[in-house]
C-alpha cells in the first residue's frame, strides 16, 4: 500500500470508512459487528491504517465499535474522528455547534468512546455558522498542545473558511464528497488544498455505492435508506445515472479491475494528497477497494474517465446541503 500524509500524518492512499459499521443511513449497515471488527483488523493488516468514524454515526455507536475494534492495536491506526453534529452546550437539538465549550466536550466523549488517550485527526464535522472559524481551531490549537488530538482537519466548508482556519494553524486535512460521480470541489477547494499543501480525503468516493456497479435498481434499498431520498437515485434521474455506471463499466473491463478499483484508481491520479475513504463493513469489500492501490489507469482511460456523461440529479437533498458551505 502507498502512502501519502495528511499534516504531519503518513496514511495509506486508501483509508477506511466506518460509517457503514452502524449508521442505518445504507441499506445493511450495522447488521454484523463481528464482520466490522474483523475488516478493521484486515485492514491493518494490509497497511490501510486510516479509520475514519464520526460521534454522530450511528448516535456514539460506531466510535465504540471501532474502539473495540482497535484495543490492543490503537498504534497500528491513524484514528480520524469528528465534531460539530451534536451540541453540548445547550443549544439544542439539531444544533450545530463548535464552540470552544462543545468541542472541549465532545472530544472527551470520542476519547471515551475510542478506548485511547488522543485522536490522530479531528475534524470540524460541519461549519458552525454561529462561532467563528478562529475560535474552533483556536480550541483546536489548545487539544493539539494538550496532547488529546495531533491534527485537525475540516469537513464541507468553502476556500474562504478553509484560508481563515490555515492562517490561525495549518489545516491538515479537508473532507469533501469528490468522486467520478460529484466533482464539485474541483472548482475551488480541491486547488486550494493542493496550493496550501493540505491533504484532500474524499468521502462517498464510489457515489454512495453507485459507482461500485452492484446497484442497478431502487429496489435493492431498505425504506429508511437514504438514498431512497436522494435526487441523483429518484427513478427518472437514476436510470440516467446507470449511463454514467455503464461507461466506468466499459473502463472497467479495459483495465482488468472492477468499476469500483477504476473509481478509487481515477481518484488516485488527480493528485498526491489525496486519499479518498471509502465506506466498508465486510472484508470482502475492504480487500477489492484496496487494491485499486496497483491500478495503474492510461492516459486514455483517465481521459475517458473525465469525460464521463454527468450526473442527473443534485448530490444531496436540500435538507443535506443546507449545512455544507459552498
């Protein structure tokens, strides 16, 4: 497995998600905390060492389970965490919040609930609109000195918001949805992580599973699914969709791996920084997803891949994209 870094943190080129380990978002998700557990463990043992989890996926669950997962084991882990979802300093539920009182808070949950004494990177969830972004990496700053976290990273915010946060301490991360799917970070805050040094972790990087070419109908979703809501998988805009799947497909086949690797690998290729975590529960799925590692795509397959027929639909529903800052 290659390596990039993150800040001063050296991390696969392919991390893992946890989200799917409990978060009911996705059909099947957190049904097997065994088979969790055991993908976490596979993945260490194949040098994929970035885990990524959140307080608020499945309401405290997955970090617990990915604490248990990593006892006895915790070094061998880059250990990704977030804040922000949740208040904790009573402004109520629903509330974004990361004020310097909540994020003293939520850090001591995550620390807790991981089963370890510091966090390796932690991000700012979502923007709160009502702290400024300095006083956030200012108690950043603070648990960086403290020992409690090593970097902190940002997660949908806009260029300006990530210049204001590297002028106070350097951003070591930014996580974005960016994929063959989503190309939206490509305008401004993908360059100005490359410009500022900053490494770029791209969440949902197989379009929340479109891009994997295993879903070729609604159906196949649980109600409660959240994708059942999404724009880009309503009826009419997901049969337009499959065009696009259908065309990594055709790529697929010319490189001799599957629809998902040539999505992980096209990621890969746009940059050093970047290290793209995609979200997995089952070993078999960890093991595909990291040997996109070793593909190497040409130059005419990156081109077709660039010119693959765009998305129908929004990425997000308005409910989702009213707290990501553009």
């Amino acid at each position: 497995m290659k390596h990039s870094t993150l800040g001063d943190l050296r991390v696969s080129r392919i991390g893992l998600g946890a989200m799917p380990m409990s978060d009911a978002l996705y059909t099947g998700a957190g049904k097997d905390e065994s088979e969790s557990i055991r993908t976490v463990h596979r993945a260490l043992e194949m040098g994929v060492n970035l885990i990524d989890t959140a307080e608020v996926y499945g309401q405290y669950t997955n970090e617990e389970i990915v604490g248990r997962a990593l006892k006895g084991r915790r070094d061998e882990a880059v250990l990704a965490t977030k804040f922000g979802f949740i208040s904790y300093s009573g402004r109520g539920e629903g509330a974004l919040d990361s004020s310097p009182e909540s994020v003293r808070t939520a850090v001591e949950g995550s620390l807790r609930r991981l089963g370890t004494d510091r966090i390796d990177l932690y991000y700012q969830h979502r923007l709160d609109p009502d702290t400024p972004i300095e006083e956030t990496v200012g108690v950043l700053v603070e648990l960086m000195e403290e020992g409690k976290i090593r970097a902190y990273g940002l997660s949908e915010v806009g260029a300006d918001t990530v210049r204001r946060a590297h002028a106070v301490h350097p951003v070591a991360a930014l996580q974005t949805e960016y994929s063959l799917w989503e190309r939206f970070a490509e305008g401004k805050v993908l360059p100005l992580a490359q410009e500022l040094g900053i490494g770029f972790v791209p969440w949902a990087p197989l379009g929340h599973g479109m891009l994997t070419g295993r879903i070729r109908s609604t159906d196949w979703f649980d109600e409660g699914d959240f994708r059942t809501t999404n724009p880009r998988f309503t009826e009419e805009n997901f049969q337009r969709n499959l065009r696009l799947v259908d065309e990594v497909e055709a790529v697929a086949a010319e490189a001799g791996a599957t629809p998902a690797q040539v999505s992980l690998a096209w990621l890969l290729a746009q940059g050093d920084n970047i290290v793209p975590i995609p979200g997995v529960e089952k070993v078999a799925y960890l093991e595909e997803n990291a040997a996109a590692d070793g593909v190497e795509l040409t130059d005419e397959q990156l081109a077709k891949l660039d010119g693959l027929t765009p998305p129908a639909g929004e990425r997000l529903t308005e409910d989702y994209l009213r707290v990501i800052e553009h």
